[in-house]
C-alpha cells in the first residue's frame, strides 16, 4: 500500500475542505492510501467531526493562535497563518514526501497520484502543479509535492524587506532548490498559459479555474484561487468562479 499524506491549512471552510478530501479519495488507486493532516487556523471547530468522518485517516489540528482572514490588520495575514499552520501540519508527517495544499483544490484523474509519485521516484524534490506569477516565479504552494526534508531544512515563511512582500510562503523552498542544484518540475497548467484551454475536454475547457495536467494533457487537479475570502464574502471581482459555481461543478462533473 501506498501512502499519500496532505497537509491543508484551512479557515472556516467546510465546504471547500470536504470537497477536497472526497476528490482526493475518490480518486486514489486501489493502493493509494490517503493520510489527510487539517490545520484549522482559527478557534472554529464546528465542523472538525465532520471533517474527522469524511475519510479513514484525517488529523485535525486545531491552531487559533494566527492572524486570521478577516479579523486582522497585520500585513499579508494570508500568508503568515497558511506558513504557520504547513508548519504546524508538518508535525504530524511521518512520510518522505508530502503534498501541501490549499483548501480549495481538488483532484479529478487518478493520474494525478501516479504523476506525483512518478515525480517522486525520479528524484524530484519538489513537484508542482503551478508557478507563482510574480517575485521570484516560485512553484506555487497551493498545491505541490515535496520532500518532507526540505520543509524541515528551509524557513517557509513570507519575507518582507521595508515592510513589502519580497517572498511569499513557501517561496524560500524554490529560492533554495535553484541555489543548490536540488531538481523541481512543474506540471503544465491553464495558470502560467502554458496550456491551451482550447485544446482541453469539455467541460474544463469551459470551467475557469486553475487546471493541471498530466502528461497525456488531461486535467488532472484543479484550483478554485482565493477559496478563503470567497467563502467569506470578502472578495470580488468580474468573471471569476465562487464558492456556489465551485461545487456545483465539483458534484456534477467531479463527484
């Protein structure tokens, strides 16, 4: 049997989080188990026994010490709660390998676990499923494959310099791969355009979102983008998918 572990820091998501662990499980080969690590960065947990009953291996943690979305004023809270609560998640790994990810992904191929531990077996530390935009051009920590080492060896957290963002969360591990010669692959992705949505099967040609492909260019992962402050009614902008059209499709096309 093989094992799967995922470390999710979340924030008053239920919705988005048990969309996340149905996906993965439905998914799973035969000899795929999955291990999921919750991290609920808040004092929330209304919903930890139903998170805790969705799968037969979920550890939930409770970490409501972090600046929380919405409630805090301090500078990119964002990142500084999901670093701390990928670090908080981190204890609770005994794998080699691990996946961090954001509470609003979903898998929808079982390529999907066979291209991350084709990833791992040849000697890939890092395996992503998309490239930040900006700074440093980062694989993006919304969802990659990592050697659970190099997470204990490399400081995640965001870097300011003058008060501004130089590094997000998570971006250090890039930074520190590129600088020691440590190998990194990310898989082709509607995010950094270098997929062509016309080329895919319907219906995820017409579904907006950040796709992932596997090797035979078929949409294997999904990323909803900003899952939190949608949930919270706290972000808006024109032509983007919400929290409703999110798991509508989810059930119809996915589930």
């Amino acid at each position: 049997m093989r094992k799967f572990t995922v470390v999710v820091p979340t924030c008053r998501t239920p919705d988005l989080i048990e969309l996340l662990i149905r996906t993965f499980d439905k998914f799973a080969p035969a000899d795929v188990e999955n291990h999921f690590i919750v991290v609920e960065n808040s004092p929330d947990d209304s919903y930890r026994d139903t998170v805790l009953s969705l799968s037969k291996n979920v550890t939930w943690i409770q970490n409501p010490e972090v600046p929380e979305f919405g409630t805090s004023n301090i500078p990119s809270a964002g990142s500084i709660a999901n670093g701390l609560g990928v670090l908080q998640g981190l204890e609770a790994v005994d794998d080699d390998y691990v996946f961090v990810a954001h509470c609003d992904v979903c898998v929808t191929s079982s390529s999907f676990f066979e291209e991350m531990f084709k990833g791992r077996e040849e000697g890939y530390w890092m395996v992503g499923t998309g490239i930040d935009n900006s700074r440093i051009k980062a694989l993006h920590i919304s969802g990659f494959y990592i050697k659970t080492q190099l997470l204990h060896d490399v400081d995640i957290m965001p870097v300011f310099q003058d008060g501004d963002l130089v590094l997000d969360v998570g971006d250090t591990l890039t930074a520190y791969c590129r600088q020691n010669e440590i190998q990194m692959r990310c898989h082709e992705n509607t995010f950094n355009n270098v997929a062509r949505t016309a080329d895919l099967d319907s219906p995820y040609r017409e579904f907006h979102v950040d796709r992932c492909l596997d090797s035979g260019g078929n949409v294997m992962f999904m990323h909803l983008g900003r899952g939190v402050p949608k949930t919270k009614g706290k972000y808006s902008k024109p032509n983007r998918v919400y929290l409703p059209g999110w798991k509508e499709f989810i059930m119809r096309n996915v589930l």
